[in-house]
C-alpha cells in the first residue's frame, strides 16, 4: 500500500494563474530570493512539482519568520499568504502585501472567514500558502498538524503541494532580534491529492499524509550536491 496518494487529475484544476504584479517581481527578484540564494545559501529540489499554473495549497512547516518570504518567493510564482488585516492599514505596507498577493484576516475572526478568503484565492489560480501546525514551531518540524489545508484541498479540489523549508528554524529561532546566516533549503515533495470528503475522517487522514511527508523530507536534512 502506498504511503502517500498522489495527485494524477491536476488537468481538473483551472489552469488560470494570477499575473505577478511588478511590485511582487521586484519584491522577489531584487529582495527575497537574493537573500535567500546567496546569505543563506538557500537550494531547492522538486521545483517540477509546482504545477505552473492553477490553484494549488503550498503547505509547509513553520520554523521561523523567514517561512513567509521564503515560501512566497523562492518557488518560481507567486503564493498568496493571509496576513492580519491590521497590517492593510499602513499605507505603504498595505500596498506591497496586496500587491504580493496577502489577503486579510481579522483579529479574532473564526476560521470560516480565514478558509473562505484562502478558498477564493485558490478560485482566482493562486497558489495559497499554509502553516501545518498554524503557528511557528521551535524544532521546526510538525508537531501538531490542524486540518485547514485538507479541508481548503477539499472544498475546492486543489492539489496539495507539501514544502518542507530545512533550517530556517536555526537561522531565526523564536526569540532572536536578528537571523543567523545558515543554510536554508526547501523540498518540494510530490504533490497529494484532496480528501474525498470534507468529513472529519478524511481531513485527518490527508492532513497526516501531509505531516508524514513533510516530516520525512525534513530527515533528509540539506540538500547537497545540487
């Protein structure tokens, strides 16, 4: 019996994908992927297993606040991140993060506001990134997994793209004012198909083959001779 069940039917999906507005381009080109490739010496394998186009759930771990850049601009199009709608309110920051795809969530609002917002973005062709465990873990792995990706996988029929992000829980470590620069690698592992259901049997059953994955990429460690 396989471990993981792959996803065969992407052609399901619409192949419509967002345009990369200038401000995301020079937000990734000219900050974050520099940052990422050359002071932190950042790698990637299973870039092919990004579909290029269509709704696709990035679901990753969380080690650190270089998750969100990173994951959002060193895949090769643009991921779209919820970001707390406090943050719209700063003029120049509003403009960046809409501009790079951010959508806001309320303080406080329950998750069906979160799942909804991050379900039209996945309509619109994004490819909408999420935390496994929803908050930043100190070992950087998955620890405590929640179903919001299984279910956005399953309430729009998108593939899931499990990411494993390696380090960047010891290049900045909860706590720390400035990052250290040490090797940050992403894994991109095949991509997982939706629940057949939105019941709470399915959900948990794709949410641990997502944990499952991603955690065994996480024991490769670094990436090396890439």
């Amino acid at each position: 019996m396989e471990l993981f069940r792959v996803f065969r039917g992407v052609e399901k999906i619409p192949k419509n994908r967002p345009r990369q507005s200038f401000v995301y381009a020079c937000v990734s080109y000219l900050l974050v992927f520099p940052i990422f490739r050359f002071l932190f010496r950042g790698q990637a394998i299973g870039i092919s297993n990004l579909p290029k186009t269509g709704g696709v759930v990035v679901v990753s771990n969380h080690g650190s606040h270089l998750d969100p850049p990173i994951l959002g601009h060193a895949l090769g199009r643009p991921v779209a991140f919820m970001a707390k709608s406090e943050l719209f309110k700063v003029p120049i920051l509003s403009f960046i993060i809409s501009a790079c795809g951010a959508y806001p969530v309320k303080r406080g609002a329950g998750d069906r506001e979160a799942i909804r917002n991050a379900s039209n973005r996945l309509s619109e062709g994004w490819a909408t990134g999420v935390f496994l465990d929803g908050t930043r873990q100190e070992n950087g792995r998955v620890n405590d997994p929640k179903a919001g990706a299984a279910l956005l996988a399953a309430r729009t029929g998108s593939p899931i793209l499990p990411v494993a992000i390696v380090n960047s829980h010891r290049a900045f470590p909860k706590g720390s004012v400035l990052p250290r620069f040490v090797s940050i690698h992403l894994r991109l592992g095949e991509l997982i198909q939706p629940p057949k259901t939105k019941k709470r049997e399915d959900l948990s059953s794709t949410t641990k083959e997502i944990q499952i994955s991603i955690n065994s990429m996480l024991d490769q460690g670094l990436i090396q001779n890439i």
